[in-house]
C-alpha cells in the first residue's frame, strides 16, 4: 500500500451448476493463489457458489442451504489474511430471494450487498427468481451475528482511508443510474462488480467500453469479474471477460475462453489526486450509507504495473503519428487566431539548426499557409555567434530556404564584444554572463526586426526547459507567442520526425533527419574542433528523465518518493538509481528556483494534460519553497522506495 498502490485480483474459476461443494473448494483454492500474489481485494463472478444458470433449481431449499454452509468453509479458510473477497450466491432474505455479494475478510463476513437492477429482457430472466435489493442497509442475521444487507455499504480500510470499495453486480453497470455513481460520489474510490455477462458477437467491446467509461467518469478503480468455464451453455456461453481498468484506462483484460486469473496495482493516490483537482467531482449522499471499516496490514505493494519511459509519446506507432498531427494542428491554430486577431503579415524567427527552431518555424510556415500569406513573409534570422558550428548553421540556412521563408544573417560576434567590453566582461571567463549575453543580443535583434516588418517574434522555447528554467530570462525565454510552450522535449523530436516523414519534400526530410541527429545544444561556448561543447544533457540531465519527473509531478501530484519508485521500474536496465536520484534532486531545485521565469510567460498553447502558464495550469507563486520536496529527496527516503 505505499505510495497508494494496491493490488487487487479477479477471478473466474471453473464450476460446476448447482454444486456449491465443488466451486466452494474451486474458490478457496483460487482464492488462496491470488493472497499468495498479494492480493488485496478479490473479486470472484456473480452467483459462483452456485452457478449463474441454475435457473429454477436457485428455488431450491437445498441449494440454498448448501450454499450458505460453503460460504461459512469460505469465511473460514479467508482466516489469517487482510484480503477484501467477494463471492457471488443466491441469500433469501424475508422470504425472498436475492442475487448478493458476500463480503468476506479474515474469518469473517463483514457485509450482504444485492443487486440492484434484475434484468428481465433478451436471455435474462432473473426477476423469475430474484427481487431488487433494498438500498438503505438492514440487519441480516447470520450465525447469530447481524452482518449489514444493502446495497448502500462501503468497506473503508483503516491503514489507508482513501481506500474505500463499492460494490455493484452485473446489470447495475448497464443502467443509466448505476449504484456505482451514488458509491463514487460517496467516497468509493474502488468499484467492483460481480457479472455473469454471456458472450454475443461484439459483446466484449461494449463490455470493455462500459467499464473504462464508468472507471473515467467516477475517477476510480473499477474490478469487474464475469463467470466463464462450467456454467450451463444450454442457450447461453460465458467468457470469463475480466477487465481492471482505473480511470478511463484498462490496466488488465483477459483473453475470454481462458479462465486466468488477472492482477492490476490500482493507484489509489492517483485518484485521490484526479478528485482533488477535478472541482466539479461533488462529494454527497455519504449520510445515506453505512460505512463498514476493514483492516489492512502496511506493507509493499510488489508492483507488477509498468510505466512507459516517455509518458507523452504514446507507444504505439499509429496513435503516436496522430497525437503528432494533433499537436501540429493545435500549435498551427493557436499562431493562426494570433495573426488573425493583431493583423500582423509577417513573422520574424531565430533559426539554430536546433529542434526547438526547426519545429517552430514549421509551425509558423503550416500557419501562414493557412492564413494565405506569403511564406517569404516568414524572416527566418540566424545569428551566428562564438559557439556556432558548421553543422547547425548550415542546417538553419538551408531549412529557411527549402521552406521558402526569407533568410536573414546578423553575426552578432561584434555586437557581443562591445557589449562585453561595456560591461567589464572578460572575453575568456566562459561564465552565465558570457553565455546570456549573446542569448539577449539574439533576443534584442529578433524584436528589433519584428518592428521594422510589422511582425511577430515566434518563441521558440518548449515545456521541458521552462520547467528546469533553461531560457535566459528576457533572452530566449522571451517572445510574442511561443508555440513550443506547451510541448516536451521528448515530444518535440517526434514532432519534427512525423513532418519529415510526411511532408513529402526529399530535401526538407534530409534537412530534418539531420537536425533529429543533431545534439541539442545552446551553443553559447565555443566548439572544439568545429564540434558542438557544450551539450545540455550533460549540463541539467537527460530530457526523458526530467519529462518523466514533470509528467507525474504536475500531473498526479506523485511525491518525490513516489516518482523516484516508479523512475526504478521504468528506467531499470538504462540508468543507474544513482544517477535517477542526482537527476531528481536537480529537477525539484531548478523547478521551485526558476518559477520567477514561468510567472511571466508569453502566450502559447496548450497542448497536452500537463502545461505551466501561469495563466492556466500552474498557478504557482515565483518564491514558493521547495524545501518540503528537496528534503525528502535528500533525506534518504528515496533510497529505501
């Protein structure tokens, strides 16, 4: 459970009809597997102790009789483990029948929650058999002890209190009321349900759509455990179709026809964060509840749950390409409304041969096609200076040509060096001065241009170097509208390569792949032997590091502990902890340090979940300490996560 991570489990074992004996001992064994795993709440098919399709025999005394005292074996062999299991059977109540979820923990069984919703179109027949359970929770006596009945029952653990379970079975996720939605806006961060859902053609689609819809909409976890093998295939066959899936997003999902067991490790953090920030997700009716606590042992989650290393660029190859068209349009979009709105018929700037030029000015080119204009009206300015090497300017000068923009050289080596020699600069001190002095020249030049044509300077800066505070401040951090502001490093250069792949233009791909091979730089020191000096990883640490840190940082609100947890999974086999800590106690210093340069920010769009204008996503003061987070990078809490 640290971190907020808990694994959970379920289970569809093989039955038989109307022999409660048998799926009593199918249950334990599978029951007793999945503890073994870690398991911490265990959901198992709707009516499994007997079977879904007993059909009349479910008015059986018999059956129901045996069903009980194989729930009684079951409570007993869950004695000596913390698990929260749910197990489906027939329970008369009040000389009536209900379809339940008996909820079972340690020895012990803790609730009865009934279906709401009895299903009575198509093949389902069970109102034949079964009534609608009562919502306010009543007392059902057991062995002498009352155990709550209702389906108005939360089970809150009392080691995690964010923790808290609902339960719903098969047809209530079908209904446009679904208990779920009271349970979630109750507290229930966790939904199961216990189905019996048979197989149609296309069924396991719309399935699967229900349960990652219900999951997003209701911010939670959502375990959902349909009966498979064994039941009566008579008119009707079951899949065994188990799907975990938490917020919008299907974490495990079995193969029908084959009767595994799945896992998932359900953040519950995670969620708790997605509620926090998510104002319109109103808490109420928690007062029309009983709300029944649960014991839960702290202790490690053994993870099984991967995190992608690029947490923005999608793996897969085909949503990857449309992401990249995505963020184009949106990027080209927003400078579009910029023009349309100023007027202005020109555009001014500066080309590096770097990625973050290169795929701005591609932005300001699909722009300006958009708008109609000239692409000539585009100056494309490069402005060699002391760390400029062959290789970029030749890329930067021939990408405005290839482009059709105007190409316009200003060496500011001169300019510096007055410059530097007003304020008492030593030429050969490599120092900050040094480096932001030719990043303000530049700067200076760009705005100067842009008021003798009439145009706007296009910032070229992205996500990624805002967040560690890698712009000079009133250099490159500055401009008219920055139209990289909204996208990472590592989405940068998968942007580039999506238009070198699609643009058609053999001379503009080549130019492109060139500047992907390219090692990013700001080229303020100078080359050695006609080579780039000074590269910025090895200055402020890999970009897909800082990425990820500011993914889940900003995103789910991980704390540093947490962050550095899942940066070993992801990263394991690539970088060492060693070198995932010194890079995240960079990331927390330089973020709270340079927030001064993010409060004024120009304008530029939003493109993704993640953004820092001061004006949208991150409302964050310029002088806000970071000790609470350094601290616990620094303390040596990381190294035991």
């Amino acid at each position: 459970m640290k971190h907020g991570f808990v694994k959970v489990a379920a289970v569809t074992p093989k039955i038989k009809v109307a022999d409660p004996v048998y799926n009593g001992k199918q249950i334990c064994a599978r029951m007793e597997e999945a503890v073994e795993k870690g398991a911490k709440i265990i959901v198992f098919p709707e009516l499994c102790l007997t079977g879904y399709t007993c059909q009349d025999l479910f008015l059986q005394e018999i059956l129901l009789r045996e069903a009980k005292e194989q729930l009684k074996v079951i409570a007993q062999e869950s004695g000596g483990n913390d698990a929260l299991v749910f197990v489906g059977l027939p329970l008369e109540k009040d000389h009536k029948l209900y379809n339940v979820a008996a909820v079972i923990q340690d020895g012990k069984i803790l609730a009865f929650i009934p279906k709401s919703y009895i299903p009575v179109y198509a093949e389902f027949y069970e109102a034949r058999h079964f009534s609608p359970g009562n919502r306010i929770p009543e007392k059902y006596v057991w062995e002498e002890e009352e155990i709550p009945f209702g389906t108005n029952i939360l089970l809150q653990a009392d080691s995690m209190n964010e923790l808290v379970v609902g339960c719903e079975i098969c047809e209530d996720i079908w209904v446009p009321d679904s208990p779920g939605i009271s349970h979630a806006l109750a507290g229930a961060t966790v939904l199961v349900n216990l189905s019996a859902s048979n197989e149609t053609i296309g069924k396991d689609a719309y399935r699967e759509m229900l349960v990652k819809s219900s999951s997003a909409k209701l911010i939670a976890g959502y375990i959902y455990t349909s009966a498979g093998e064994g039941e009566s295939t008579q008119d009707l066959v079951f899949g065994g179709h188990n799907i975990i899936a938490e917020n919008g997003t299907v974490l495990a999902e079995t193969k029908r026809f084959t009767g595994e067991t799945i896992y998932a490790d359900v953040d519950i953090h995670r969620l708790c964060h997605e509620r926090r920030r998510m104002t319109t997700f109103l808490s109420k009716g928690k007062e029309n509840y009983k709300i029944i606590p649960f014991y839960l042992e702290e202790e490690d989650t053994r993870l099984e749950r991967t995190f992608a290393t690029a947490p923005f660029v999608p793996d897969d190859k085909q949503e990857r390409e449309k992401r990249c068209d995505e963020i184009l349009s949106i990027q080209s979009y927003g400078l579009k409304k910029r023009y349309e709105h100023t007027g202005c018929q020109s555009a001014v700037i500066g080309i590096s041969g770097g990625l973050d030029s290169t795929l701005a000015l591609l932005i300001t080119v699909r722009a300006f096609d958009m708008l109609g204009l000239s692409r000539d009206k585009i100056t494309s300015v490069t402005m060699p200076c002391f760390g400029t090497t062959d290789r970029t300017y030749t890329n930067a000068c021939e990408l405005a040509k290839v482009l059709g923009t105007t190409l316009k050289e200003v060496d500011i080596k001169e300019a510096v060096t007055v410059h530097f020699r007003d304020i008492e600069q030593d030429m050969e001190n490599h120092d900050v001065t040094y480096e932001n002095g030719q990043a303000r020249e530049r700067t200076q030049i760009l705005m100067d241009i842009a008021n003798k044509t009439g145009g706007l300077v296009i910032g070229t800066g992205d996500m990624s170097e805002l967040a560690l505070g890698w712009a000079t401040y009133n250099g490159d951090h500055m401009s008219m509208y920055g139209v990289n502001a909204g996208v990472p490093k590592t989405l940068v250069r998968h942007l580039v390569q999506y238009y070198a792949d699609t643009c058609g233009e053999e001379a503009l791909t080549k130019i492109l792949l060139d500047v992907l091979d390219t090692p990013v730089s700001p080229e303020l020191l100078p080359p050695v032997d006609g080579v780039i000096s000074q590269k910025t990883e090895d200055l402020v640490g890999p970009y897909e590091l800082h990425d990820f840190f500011l993914y889940y940082m900003l995103r789910y609100g991980f704390e540093p502990a947490k962050v550095y947890r899942i940066a070993k999974l992801a990263f394991a086999g690539q970088y060492s902890d060693e070198v995932i800590l010194k890079w995240l106690k960079t990331f927390y210093r330089r973020f709270f340090s340079q927030q001064f340069k993010r409060s004024c920010l120009p304008d530029g769009p939003k493109v993704g979940s993640v953004a820092l204008s001061p004006r949208g996503d991150l409302r964050m003061p310029s002088d806000a300490c970071g000790e609470l987070w350094l601290k616990q990078v620094e303390n040596g809490l990381c190294k035991k996560g």
